[in-house]
C-alpha cells in the first residue's frame, strides 16, 4: 500500500476519502445500530464490553474519554465507576451516531457527567495529560490512520493512565475459525440487508474486520505510540479482543 491509499473493506481508495465513506456507512446504520449489535454477536456484545470496562482500572473521580463512542454504551457502564463525581467525554466522528448516544443515554436518565463532542480520533481536541482512561470499542478498524489516532489516544492520557481497546481480532481456535467465516460473509450481510436496509455497510464491516491488524500486530503499534506494559486478552476464541496498556 503507497501513502495515498487505505483500506476502506477489502477496496484500496485513496485516504483522504475514507473518513468520508466510513461516515456514510455509519449515518446510514446509526437508528438500528444497537439492533443489529446484538443479532450479530446474539447479545455477547455486551459480556465483551463489561469485561473491557472491568480491566480500565476506572473508579469514582475518574476522567473518561470514549473515542468513537457511538451509542455510548461504554459510556454507560465507565459512568457507573466514576460516579457524580468523575466525568465521560464522548467523543466521535459520526454527528449521527453522537445524536443516538445522547438521546439513549438521556431516555436512561443518564446525564449528569456526560459531555459529547464531535472529533477526530486522529486528532483528539483536548488538553494533553487530561484522562485517567481512554478508551475506543469496534471503532480503531474505521479509522484511517490508525497510528495517528494511538499517537493522539497516548497524548490525551494522563501519566498512570489506562488505555483500553476492545475490537474484533483473529480467531485463534481453529474449527471455530471456518464457521466464524461462514457467518461473517454469508449471514451478516443478509442481516444488515434484512435489517438495516443496508447489506453493503455491513459487508463493509465484516471486510474491515478482515484487514484489521491481529492481535500481536495491534499490541506492536500501541507500544510504538508509546504506551507501556501492553497486554490483550481473546474473547470469545479471539473474534474480539481487548489490548490494555499504561501511560508511564
């Protein structure tokens, strides 16, 4: 791949132009978004994202950034640990997908602590040292430059800070590996067309989880942006996993 060009899926478009298709993908899945994450992963979704928040080391008082925050369902459960008197910023590319997290996290009485902003994972508008933990979900894969986007995470994190990153990965149990496939290339388009109404954002999504670095080469690009101590951890036979790492 030359400088000009990324991955948008299994296509090469020049870069500049991928955080504008990725955009599109996303205003046109944002209303059944929620929806179509628990038929895919049948509800899991969920245990993945509790499990990602319990290993933040996050507690009452803390600050929280959310990259690519979408529905703000980490959001909910990180402002849960920091109570009244810690804060969440949620923060994402997609005006739509913010317009859906706030609307649902308000209709569950969740609003006091919360500040949505629209931003650039790859250049995060805030006070460097300012987090206690940042965190992206199924999110780093969308970006287009993924190391720009770490570099910024890095200087957002307070020194003693936690950065924790939950995305979909490689398998690493080989029977559950073929039938993985089946389901990502056959079903889930038929799902997102059934739906969402829309069977080519979600064959997109299942291609970018393909071109997404795997497990050992994501945990080499967190230490690269600087980040110490990184670790992950396979959920699920390693459909998804969680990297964690520290600022110190």
């Amino acid at each position: 791949m030359n400088d000009t060009t990324t991955d948008f899926g299994f296509t090469k478009v020049p870069s500049d132009q991928k955080t504008r298709l990725v955009g599109e993908v996303f205003t046109s899945v944002s209303s059944r978004y929620d929806l179509m994450n628990d038929l895919m992963s049948f509800g899991v979704h969920r245990l993945w994202k509790r499990y990602a928040v319990h290993l933040s080391g996050v507690r009452q008082g803390h600050q929280v950034l959310d990259v690519a925050s979408g529905t703000g369902d980490l959001a909910r459960l990180f402002q849960r640990r920091v109570g009244e008197s810690g804060q969440i910023v949620i923060a994402d590319i997609n005006l739509d997908m913010i317009r859906e997290g706030r609307d649902k996290l308000i209709d569950q009485g969740i609003v006091r602590g919360m500040e949505y902003i629209q931003a650039n994972a790859e250049k995060l508008p805030f006070r460097d040292n300012s987090f206690d933990c940042v965190s992206i979900a199924f999110g780093l894969r969308n970006v287009t430059n993924k190391a720009a986007a770490l570099r910024s995470m890095y200087k957002k994190t307070r020194y003693g800070g936690s950065l924790i990153i939950l995305e979909f990965s490689s398998v690493v149990l080989p029977y559950l590996g073929a039938l993985y496939e089946k389901y990502s290339f056959k079903l889930i388009p038929i799902l997102g067309k059934v739906v969402a109404r829309d069977e080519g954002s979600y064959r997109y999504l299942v291609e970018s989880i393909r071109t997404h670095p795997d497990q050992e080469a994501l945990k080499l690009m967190i230490e690269a942006a600087g980040f110490n101590r990184v670790e992950y951890h396979n959920l699920s036979g390693g459909i998804v996993a969680v990297h964690r790492a520290w600022k110190l």
